[in-house]
C-alpha cells in the first residue's frame, strides 16, 4: 500500500483531544528517571537508558539515516540544550493518525525521514539549558527547527505547539551532561509539519501561491526574497505555476555560504543582486502545474530563461538537482493553490549564474592574494613602505591588472641600486618613498582586468603612474616592456582576484621617470656647467654674448672646454676697471662680440681631451681661432696670450658631448687683447 504523508480524517480532531498520562503512572516514571539519571550521561544517552523514550531514540536514529542527517550527535555534543521528550505513547499516537504509517520504520523514503528530522528538532532547544523553574506564562521559545513553541504554565507546565492540543510535561527536569529533558506526554508539531501533512486536497479557493507563502511560518524568507524580487504580481497571477519553495533554514544556509556581506536578504541591494536575487527565485518555478505524483525523471525547464532543474530518483522517490553538486530533498508535497501547486525543499536551488557569483565572492582581493603568496611578501613590505593608499586602492572594486614582481625580482632591484638601498626599509625618505609609489604605480593598470588571452603582441598598456609598459609574446610566453633594456617575463599568469587579475613577473618594472631619478643621464656641457655654482658666471657671460653659444655647447660635440670659476670672471672684470662692473655692462653689439670671442677661445671643437691625454706644451686650436698650449709641470696649465698661464682645478668632468676642466683665470686671446688696448 502506497504512502502518503496525509492526516486520517480524524486526525485534526484526535490531535486536540489526545491523552495525558494518569498521575499514578507519572509517578512511577517520575521514579524510575531519578533512579536512572546521572548527570554524566548526555541528553542522548539518557533517553537510551529510559524505556518509556524508546520511541524517540528510534525516531532519532530513522531521521540520521538521511545522508547529512546527525541529530544525535547533535544532541550528545556539549549543548547546552533543553529538549521536549515525547513519551512512547506520544508516538504511538502521532503514528495512529497517519495513513500508512503503523511505526517508525515505516518513514523510509529521504522526503518522510526529513519530515521526521523536522519534527524533532522541532523538540530541541539550544544554547539553554532551562529547567521548569526558568520557564513563564506566555513564554515563547525558538526551537532548533525555527518555529517557536509557547509555555503555558496554568495547572501545570504545557507546552503549545500550532494545534489546539498542548502538550504536557508530565516528567519535568531531568538533568542530563550537556541540558535538561522535560518528558512530555504528545508530539508536538510545528506548521511546516502540519502544511505537509495536509496537502494533496482539493486547491484552496482563493488562495494564491504567494498568500500560502505569507501564512506558512517556515518559508516567512521565502516572502521577504518574492517580495524584495518583485515578484508577488507573478506569482499571483493566473499561471498555473509549480514552486519549489525554500524553507527559511535554507534560506539561511544560503546566507552562510555567502559570508559576512550578506547577513540577511536585506543584504541584496544592488542592481545586480536584485537581478541575481530575481533569477534565483524564477529558477524555483516551473511554468506549469507538477504535482507530487506527475513527478518523472528528467530536466525542467525553469521561468529563469534557459535554466533548467533536473529532476532525479533517490532512494525510492525524488531530489532536485540544480547547477551545483548537492541536491535538494523535496520535504513536503501538493500544497495546492489556486494558481498552481508547491512543494517545499531544504535547499535554495542555484542555477549556474548563481554559482559564478558565490565563486566570485570567494575570491581574494589583489592584497589578500600577495599577502598569501610567500614570493610576493618583498611586494607586500614595498605596499606598506610606500604607505601611499596603495594597500587600500588594491583592495578596493577595481578591477585592476597588477604585474607583481617576485622577491628575487626585488632583490636584484637593490643590488642595482648599491650600496644605499640594502632593503626596501632604507626607502626613508619623502623623496625616496616617492621614488618607491612610482615604481609601484608602474606595476598597475586601472580600469580593467586584462587576462593573458587579452594581450596581443605590441600592445601599449598606460599605468597608473601614467607611462606605458609594452607587451612582448614570444613562443607563447609574455613579456613585459619598460623603459629599460630588458624585458620581464610573466612566470606565473592569469591568477584572478576578487578585483582583478595578477600576473607574476621576474623583474621589477622601472618607468624613465624613475630611470631618470635614480639613474641621471649625462649632462651635456651647458647643463653640467648650469649643475656646478662656481660656473655660474660662465653661464651667464653665454647667455650675455647672445651668439648662441648655449645651443652649439648643448649640441652633438664632442667639445673640450676650458671653463673659468667665478673668481677667474670677477678678476677679469676688476681688470677691466670701472667700465665693466658686471657681465652685464657687456651690452652694446661690439662687446657682445668681444665676450663670443673670448668665450670661444676657451672651447675645442671636435674631441673630448681628457687631463690624462694632455702633454706638455701640446697645441689646442679654439673654435676663435687662436690656440692654447697645454703645460704640463706639477699639474696641468693653459697658456693664453698674456704673461700668466691658468691653473686646471677641476679636471676631467665628463658631459654627454664633451669633457670640462674647471681653470682659474679667464684665457684672452691676442684679437681681445689688441681690441682692449
């Protein structure tokens, strides 16, 4: 004879006139759990020494033969716990009133061991271990199951379940290792029971799919996601429909799964978990009438557009399968509805979309990922270092493309650097640590998570620091271009984060603008002189000639130029006399002229001559025209036209177009010194 979790006809009426013990036998049980209880036996282990709980025991063990199902040990772990232990006869009588059951044995199909498992927890309590004394009138408690259970304590303790029959403690306070047992004298039953029980009947007249939803306690989640979704003028409308429907501890489940961010659905805020939220929902309705016994192996089409269920045979009768690896039990049948049918299920149902979601919730953020990665921790300690936001940035939405140099990449970066910069610690100051976020920023591109399979060979790539990195394939292989002569390889692609991508590199990234920084280039012979103060005169006698001896120093070379201190410039002047105060008193066309000449008697035009390559009494023809003569005694002296030669105290200060060697008197050739005689 075939099952069905249906009440007798009578059943409702026998419910609310089921029988209490008489005072003659609560004192003989009364007697024989003081005789038995020890307080070092847990609340499992009590009702396995007690006779008159050998029901519950059974049923206990029937519901952990679900897979995933372990209530009793639930119930022998540490609590602490109050339970509501129906008596034998309790069971006896529940069973009494269902159709086909004639003992516990008989729920043998994963839907009715489930609804068995919702019964008992229905009896469970946690986190409190309240004896009959901590109990009030009107008290109401929420049990393990979700639904709440109310005390009355008039004549007696009674406990209320959603039936017009209380149930009463006939044997309170058994202490027990990890709570308390109150043995009570009726099952009692929550509505998510009572809702399964009576289904399969005619439809309710009137009563839509959505108004079942709001009336049954245990899918209350159920109408906050349908109402939050928008989706209650669907689900009131003509149809017919076929619900799914998640009870509120899947619901919570689901939560649990998603972490921290989303402690309620109230946590579905944006448009995009709305939209996520809305698919999830029509994943549950088949746009169709199924009831329990239309039921047949095979995939469903959803209302989420191209999503479908499967519908698959377990153990005798049917599970849900969705795009995950973990099905969901159908825990109660044909609750009918004017405009369709449910049936309720322990598990929210996720189509693939949902799945991606949860994945990406799951990932790391950039940060998170260098954090772990033992070979990024010199990345890490460079972030912290520069301690310009990055940390935070990296951390945030993005999405970002980050090339992440390993700490061998970082090491040799310090090696280049000598003997200044032993560890990035010894990036202390302003201008280094800026030295340190441009190096860094170099490493980021923003605004988009670039994967391997986006890059293309010869693509420029601008940086948060704001200079592009090129992109180099070879073989397979990226690479990555700065503004150095040697390439990165990417060693490790493509690791996704939360918030982006990162690529592993071997070699830190270096923009010009650092290059620039911590590598200068040569100066040519205008800035080196523009670089030393004591030249500083010589600058201002080339800029006062305005013969465009600037632009031809600052040009291609090579040059050697003899350049006179300040001191040589100031006694040139005194010498001069009063006419000549300052460089600047060479303004008329004919001194201009006569300060080019004596400018350009001190350059050599076409060789760089090193102080080493002199030797003595050598010829050095000057761009003016006359030559110089190299002496070399005790050190190294220019010869001009006067009487008094001039001393090299600087030698040898390359530039990028020439050399310079610092003298200390300004040389004059004889074409000067007839025009100032």
């Amino acid at each position: 004879m075939k099952k069905t979790l249906q009440l007798k006809s009578y059943f409702l009426l026998m419910v609310l006139t089921i029988f209490t013990f008489s005072s003659c036998d609560d004192e003989e049980d009364q007697t024989a759990f003081n005789t038995r209880n020890d307080v070092q036996s847990n609340i499992v282990q009590t009702a396995q020494a007690t006779d008159a709980l050998s029901s519950l025991v059974a049923a206990l063990t029937k519901a952990d033969e679900n897979e995933g199902s372990d209530l009793i040990g639930a119930l022998s772990g540490n609590g602490p716990f109050t339970v509501f232990a129906p008596t034998n006869d309790a069971f006896t009588a529940l069973l009494s009133g269902l159709d086909g059951f004639e003992s516990l044995e008989d729920f043998d199909t994963p839907e009715e061991k489930a609804l068995l498992a919702t019964i008992l927890k229905y009896h469970v309590v946690s986190g409190v271990a309240a004896a009959s004394t901590d109990l009030s009138d009107g008290q109401t408690i929420t049990t393990l199951q979700g639904e709440n259970v109310t005390i009355s304590l008039d004549g007696g303790v009674f406990v209320s379940d959603v039936t017009d029959t209380d149930a009463e403690v006939v044997i309170p306070n058994v202490n027990a290792s990890n709570g308390i047992v109150h043995v009570i004298n009726k099952v009692l039953l929550p509505q998510e029971i009572i809702d399964a029980l009576s289904g399969g009947g005619e439809e309710e007249e009137g009563k839509t799919l959505v108004e079942i939803v709001v009336e049954t306690e245990a899918l209350s989640l159920l109408e906050v996601a349908v109402i939050k979704a928008g989706l209650v003028d669907t689900l009131n409308s003509e149809g017919p429909f076929t619900v799914f429907a998640p009870t509120d501890d899947a619901f919570v489940a689901l939560l649990d799964i998603l972490g921290d961010d989303y402690t309620s659905l109230e946590d579905f805020d944006t448009d995009e978990e709305l939209a996520l939220l809305t698919n999830i929902l029509l994943y549950h309705v088949v746009p169709a009438k199924v009831l329990e016994a239309d039921l047949a192996v095979g995939e469903v089409p959803t209302a989420f557009t191209g999503n479908s269920i499967a519908v698959i045979e377990k153990d005798g009768g049917f599970v849900i399968g969705d795009a995950s690896e973990v099905d969901a039990t159908i825990t109660g049948t044909d609750i009918m509805a004017s405009n369709g049918v449910a049936h309720t299920i322990n598990k929210v149902l996720l189509p693939q979309a949902a799945l991606d979601f949860v994945a990406q919730l799951q990932l790391k953020n950039i940060v998170e990922i260098a954090i772990e990665t033992n070979d990024l921790s010199l990345l890490v300690k460079a972030l912290q270092t520069a301690n310009a936001g990055l940390v935070e940035t990296l951390s945030g939405v993005g999405p970002f493309t980050v090339f992440a140099p390993t700490n061998v990449a970082f090491e040799e970066l310090l090696d280049i650097l000598g003997d200044d910069f032993h560890s990035l610690e010894d990036f202390d100051t302003p201008e280094e640590i800026d030295i340190l976020v441009k190096v860094l920023t170099y490493h980021v591109v923003a605004g988009t998570a670039a994967f391997s399979t986006d890059l293309s060979n010869g693509q420029q790539i601008e940086t948060f620091q704001g200079e592009n990195v090129g992109i180099n394939i070879k073989n397979g292989t990226v690479h990555i271009e700065d503004a150095t002569d040697t390439n990165a390889t990417v060693v490790l692609p493509d690791v996704e984060a939360s918030n982006g991508v990162v690529h592993i590199i071997n070699k830190v990234l270096l923009p010009q603008e650092v290059l620039d920084i911590l590598f200068p280039p040569t100066p040519n012979i205008v800035q080196l002189a523009q670089s030393v103060d004591d030249l500083s005169l010589l600058v201002e006698a080339l800029i006062q000639a305005d013969a465009d001896l600037v632009g031809v120093l600052s040009g291609d070379g090579p040059f050697t130029v003899f350049a006179p201190t300040n001191k040589a410039f100031q006694n040139l002047l005194h010498a001069l006399g009063n006419q000549y105060n300052s460089l600047e008193d060479f303004d008329t066309a004919q001194e201009k002229a006569l300060l080019a000449k004596i400018l350009t008697y001190h350059v050599v035009a076409g060789s760089a001559v090193a102080s080493s390559d002199l030797y003595n009494h050598q010829r050095l023809r000057t761009v003016q025209g006359e030559s110089l003569f190299a002496i070399i005694n005790h050190g190294v002296f220019i010869r001009d036209k006067t009487h008094v030669d001039a001393k090299v105290v600087g030698a040898d200060n390359v530039a990028s177009n020439g050399i310079v060697h610092i003298v200390d008197k300004v040389l004059l050739p004889q074409e000067v010194l007839d025009a100032l005689h």
